[in-house]
C-alpha cells in the first residue's frame, strides 16, 4: 500500500467510503489475488496500474 500510488489511491478510497482500516487491507489483498490469479490463469503479466486504475477507483 505504501509503494504503490495506485494501490494508496483505492486505499484511501476505500477508507473514505467508511470502511475500517482492516477491511479495507483485506480489500486490497483480495483485489491482489483475484488479479494475479486471473493473470496465471491467462498467462499475462500483472500490472497493478490495469487493476487499480480510475475505473476501478469509481466504484471502490
């Protein structure tokens, strides 16, 4: 969460919208590993500005 500003960006969006501080960590690891399991799965690489773009951050 600290490295990443995309992954700052649907944090704190999610913090925002009223979740607790955990929730919204778990939310995060979630996110991580539909994406990478998804990106396995169609042997892409993973790129978390595709998983955390604006789009995204809309609807968090």
């Amino acid at each position: 969460i600290r490295s990443d500003p995309n992954v700052k960006a649907f944090y704190d969006a999610l913090i925002a919208r009223g979740k607790r501080k955990m929730q919204a960590i778990c939310a995060v690891m979630r996110k991580y590993l539909t994406g990478l399991w998804a990106c396995i799965r169609a042997g892409e690489d993973f790129d978390t500005a595709k998983l955390f773009s604006e789009k995204h951050l809309l609807k968090a």
